[in-house]
C-alpha cells in the first residue's frame, strides 16, 4: 500500500517521512506525490514514522501539518 495525501490548493509544497529517531527517511514536492513505505530502496520495517508537510496555499499563506503512519507488512 501507498500514503498518498490528499493535497489541495496548495504551491510550494514538501512532505517529508521521518523515521521514529528523526532520520529523514523519503521527501516529496510533487502534489500528486506518494510514499510507497521504501526507504533508499528497501522496504521500511514495521513501525511508526511521522510526517510533515509544509507549504503555502493559495492566499499566500504559510500552512504545516504533521501527524503518523504506521506501517505493518
């Protein structure tokens, strides 16, 4: 399976994956991007990572979310 946000409305995107000690792990700009749980070309074990996505919407203005994936294979 993939994570795929869903992304509207928004310019200047990066989304970037985290892995549980902080070491960033995969990154995106792409707004139809998708993480596919692969990590420098090698399945991410089972486990927590975390997400930050930051970009600027359509007014202009600044907007960050973050939150969790869990993968299990």
């Amino acid at each position: 399976d993939n994570f795929k946000p869903t992304i509207k409305g928004m310019q200047d995107l990066s989304f970037t994956i985290f892995n549980r000690w902080g070491n960033q792990i995969y990154t995106w700009t792409d707004p139809q991007g998708v993480w596919d749980g692969f990590a420098n070309g090698n399945p991410s074990p089972d486990g927590v990572y975390f997400y930050v996505m930051k970009g600027v919407d359509l007014s202009g203005k600044t907007v960050e979310r973050s939150g969790s994936i869990t993968v299990r294979r």
